[in-house]
C-alpha cells in the first residue's frame, strides 16, 4: 500500500479549505469500526484498567488520491500500558514470492486483479489483554453525532477487536485471514505462506496477501467476483474491488 504525503497533522488540516473531506473521514473511519463492533459502550475507568490512547494519521491514498483518516491505539511500550500475551509474528510477503507469483501468471496467461480490505484488524477477535480507549475529540465528535448523548467525563471505550496497534493485532489479522481463505479452498505455499492456490469454478486459481491487500491471478474477473462475493460472506465490511492491478506494493505492474 503506497500513500502521498504522510506528514499532515490534524492542527495542520483544521487550517485548510478541504477541512469538512478531512471531518469527514474521520467519521467514516470510526464509522467502519461501529460496523466491526470494534467499541464497547463507554464505562468508567479504574485503576486496574489498561488505557490506551488513539492515534490519528491523516494521508492521501497514492492510487485514487482519496483522503484517509486511520485512528489507531498507542499500544507501544513507552505508555506501560500494554501486555503482550500471545504470539506477535505476522508473515509478509517477501520480494522473491512476489516474482513467483507475477512469472506464473504470466507463464500462465492470467489476468491479475486486485482488492484491499478495510480495517481489516477490525475484523479479527481481541487480543489477550482486555484493554481500552481513551476517547479524544474526534471519537467524542462523533459519539455525539451519531447517538445524540456526550460521553461522560472521564469514561473510557472497551475495545472488542483487533485494534491496529496493540502489538497481537497483526496476527490475529493474518490467522483470521488464513482461515478464511483455506474455508475456501486455498491452499498456502509451505514456505511463502502469503501466496496460496487453489480451484475455484473448476480453474486453477493463484492468491497473494499483504496483510490488506490482496491479488488474485485467474483467467477472468467473474472467477475474481466469485472470490470476493466468498471473503464478504465472511466479512463486516466488503473488501475494496480495484480492477485489474496496477500497483501492488509499491512497485507498478504492466498488464498486457
């Protein structure tokens, strides 16, 4: 996932003309999140309770220049919040897979398309450690919009779901994801397992995964509908349907 100009601050955006975009996104972020049931309702604090702050990034999409507003939660050491539980390991794909799977769909004569799911930590459970959000201006913004009453004065958000940044989300995500894609039918390389295959509608079918982003080579877009309808059953939100691909990753893929 490639993103332009990664340095924009709320207090730099509130300054700008296209600020209402930027509002906006914000609300359509935590509006995503409502969809995944990511919050409990607010409660109040104790002294035992793990709070996390929110973090908002505010970045342009480089591949359709869409403005993005992601809130995450500070689950990094330096708060002494966090309690790292289970397992943090989370694969990626590596470059030489990456060229595998481009050379067998060339070799093949496949179409590659691409798709990109939202939120996609959202959609996998919580991690071990029961934890919770401190809501700031933006998240008190948009309670109040959206359920008429303010958050109490000091009450804090339970999280329900894989939040990106508690360090267990990135895999909770991959294992969620796996088991959604062996459900049906893909089958993981031994030793690239971000690359799978499988038979779908009776045609041999190549799947590559970067943490959200997804590229499936076929040999026509309705085997990739069939596919995408099949990860939405499974889904709070549907999965984003880009066309045919022409960036992954940071590099740009020439299809002809």
């Amino acid at each position: 996932m490639v993103w332009a100009n990664n340095k924009l601050t709320r207090r730099i955006l509130l300054q700008q003309t296209d600020w209402d975009e930027w509002a906006e996104s914000e609300f359509t972020q935590l509006d995503q999140y409502a969809l995944q049931h990511m919050f409990g309702q607010p409660c109040p604090v104790t002294k035992k309770d793990a709070v996390f702050h929110l973090i908002w990034t505010y970045v342009v999409k480089e591949l359709d220049g869409r403005k993005k507003a992601r809130c995450t939660c500070d689950g990094s050491s330096r708060t002494g919040q966090v309690r790292v539980l289970d397992h943090t390991f989370a694969n990626s794909i590596e470059q030489t897979g990456s060229r595998i799977f481009y050379a067998i769909a060339a070799a093949e004569n496949l179409l590659v398309f691409r798709a990109d799911v939202s939120n996609a930590f959202g959609e996998a459970p919580p991690p071990k450690q029961g934890f919770f959000i401190k809501p700031d201006k933006p998240y008190h913004d948009w309670y109040l919009a959206r359920y008429g009453i303010p958050i109490p004065a000091g009450w804090v958000i339970p999280v329900l779901a894989a939040m990106q940044g508690h360090p267990e989300s990135p895999r909770l995500w991959e294992k969620h994801c796996d088991k959604i894609l062996r459900s049906l039918g893909f089958t993981p390389m031994v030793h690239e397992p971000c690359l799978y295959s499988g038979i779908i509608a009776h045609e041999k079918v190549y799947f590559k995964r970067q943490v959200d982003d997804f590229a499936i080579a076929c040999t026509n877009d309705h085997i990739a509908t069939i596919i995408y309808d099949a990860i939405d059953e499974q889904l709070h939100i549907p999965i984003k349907r880009q066309g045919l691909l022409t960036l992954y990753n940071g590099l740009d893929v020439h299809q002809s």
